[in-house]
C-alpha cells in the first residue's frame, strides 16, 4: 500500500496547507521553558500585548507601563501588565523502524507517522517556536537541533520524510536508547512528541517516565486494526518485519484466534498502562480512518482540558 514519492509530497503538502490546520493551535499545559522568540502566551508577566491586569504603580518603574485610563479615574497611578510572548522548544521524537511497514486499512503506519511528524513540526513552528526531532530504528538515527522559521521547518519535515521513507536498519526497535538520549540531549522543559507504535522490547517505560517528569510528553501510538485480531482466512504465513522469522498459521482455529486477541488486547492495555504512568498524554492514530480528523480531533480535545484547568502555564 506505500505510495509514490510524487504522491507522498502531494498529500503532505494537502496535510500542511489544509483550513482545518490552520485554525487551531498545540494546546500547552505543564509550565514549560520558553524562549523569547515567538508568540506563545506566557504566565510570566512583563512587556507584552496580551493583557494581564492592572496593579499600583511602584517608584522607579518605567512610566511607559502606566495604564493612563484608570489612573485617570482614579487618585493612585497604576501600571499595566501584559503577558509576553514567548517560543517553546518541542522535540519529535519518531519511530522509523520496519514494524511500521504494516498496514490493512487507508495506510500503512509508516505514513500514518510521516502525517503526524509533518503536521505537528507544522504547527508547532508556525509560531514561532522551535522543533527539533530524534529519529530512531535499531539505533538512534539521526538528532536534528531545534530550528525555527519556515526554511527551518522545511527542512526538519524535508529530513524527517527522507528518514522516514528510507529502509530501516538493523532489527529491533532501539526505543529504549532513543527515550535515553532524549534524556541527555534535550535540557530545556519543552514539548515532547513521540511517535511510534511502542511494539519494542522492554526497558523504554523508564526513560519515557524520566522525560514525562520534566516535560510536556505526548505519545503519538500509531495502530492498525489487524493488530488486535486474526480474521479466518485459512493457512497464512506471517513474518516478523524485523526479525524476519516466520510462523505459519490456520487461521480458521476459532481458538488461536480467540488466543492472539486476548493477546493482543493484554498488550495493547500494558503498553496504555506503561504511558499513563509515565505521565504521558496518549493520542492514538488508526490506520483505518483518515489522519487529518483525528489529529484535529485531538487536539480540540487537549484545548478543552487545558481550558479547564485555567489555560496554558508556561514558565
């Protein structure tokens, strides 16, 4: 099911350029480390356009803040405080290895996770902030520093999607040592992304429970219906994508296929359990359904939970 280059570049360019992205923003909500470029609203008052609220003036600070209005109506001078804008540091932190060369429905899971790279470097820099990224299969492939800008961004989606579409290497997935180098590398309380379908080894909840400490973490968990459950289509040959053992089945043993979902269901709920416990917010993207829906349905989500809990604290 993987598509063209030339149909791969059209759809993202569709996927960055649609209304639907245009008109919502990545909701924040942990108190996060900001830089001084961009126009993210902060908690921290000082010069800014975003009122915050007005306060009596103090000897020696700059006339210029003086709200002249009020202190007209009133018999004390008062200042007026706004808050700045600021920029985030965010991080995708993006699964390339062959599990994601799987999919039975619009898609395989590798270009469900091109889609998500794409559109969350997308918004998340169009304001201003910086996006860097971590790319990993059986080793850590390749770190790409924060940048910001529209030729920054394009070339960050530019080397994601090159990463991406090329053929993993090695075997297992390095999840763990790409969750460990996060730790060492990123410093600044930031965004953090994770993009992958989390079918690695042991030894990754660790690390992940490190990074949800410090940082805003989002696990981006890429599946595919067919993962849950074996339909009855008689004798089938399955292989490991990265492994390369194969295992042949009779699909019509009503009770193996009553076994692989037990199975699978007990996985998928380890896997749910591991990320929750690393305080990491989980936005899961079917293969079965078109992305761009479920990422706006996402993130519509995330703004009315940050909206309940008092709107975005960054620090």
């Amino acid at each position: 099911m993987a598509v063209s280059s030339d149909g791969k570049r059209r759809r993202l360019r569709h996927l960055l350029k649609h209304d639907a992205l245009r008109r919502v923003r990545w909701p924040i909500l942990k108190r996060l480390g900001f830089h001084a470029w961009g126009d993210e609203r902060s908690s921290v008052r000082g010069p800014g356009v975003e009122y915050a609220e007005s306060r009596e003036y103090e000897f020696g600070e700059d006339a210029r803040t003086i709200d002249w209005n009020l202190s007209a109506r009133s018999d004390r001078i008062y200042v007026r405080e706004s808050h700045p804008d600021r920029g985030l540091d965010a991080w995708l932190i993006v699964d390339a290895s062959a599990s994601l060369d799987w999919g039975t429905a619009l898609m395989l899971k590798r270009e469900a996770a091109i889609d998500m790279a794409s559109a969350a470097s997308s918004l998340i820099a169009r304001h201003g902030s910086r996006v860097g990224a971590i790319v990993f299969d059986a080793n850590v492939r390749r770190i790409l520093p924060p940048v910001a800008g529209r030729r920054g961004r394009l070339h960050l989606v530019g080397s994601l999607d090159a990463d991406l579409s090329s053929a993993p290497t090695g075997a297992a997935t390095a999840l763990a040592a790409a969750l460990w180098q996060a730790v060492k590398v990123i410093r600044r309380p930031g965004l953090l992304i994770v993009i992958s379908d989390f079918l690695a080894a042991g030894g990754w909840q660790r690390p992940m429970a490190v990074l949800g400490h410090r940082h805003e973490l989002v696990a981006a968990r890429v599946v595919d219906p067919a993962e849950m459950s074996v339909p009855d289509i008689g004798v089938v040959t399955f292989e490991d994508p990265e492994t390369g053992r194969q295992l042949h089945v009779d699909t019509s043993d009503r009770r193996l296929r009553e076994r692989f979902q037990l199975a699978a269901i007990e996985q998928s709920l380890r896997i749910s359990t591991d990320l929750k416990r690393a305080h990491a917010v989980q936005f899961e993207i079917t293969t079965a359904q078109p992305f761009l829906p479920q990422l706006t349905e996402y993130l519509r989500r995330r703004s009315a939970e940050v909206s309940r809990r008092g709107g975005a604290h960054p620090a």
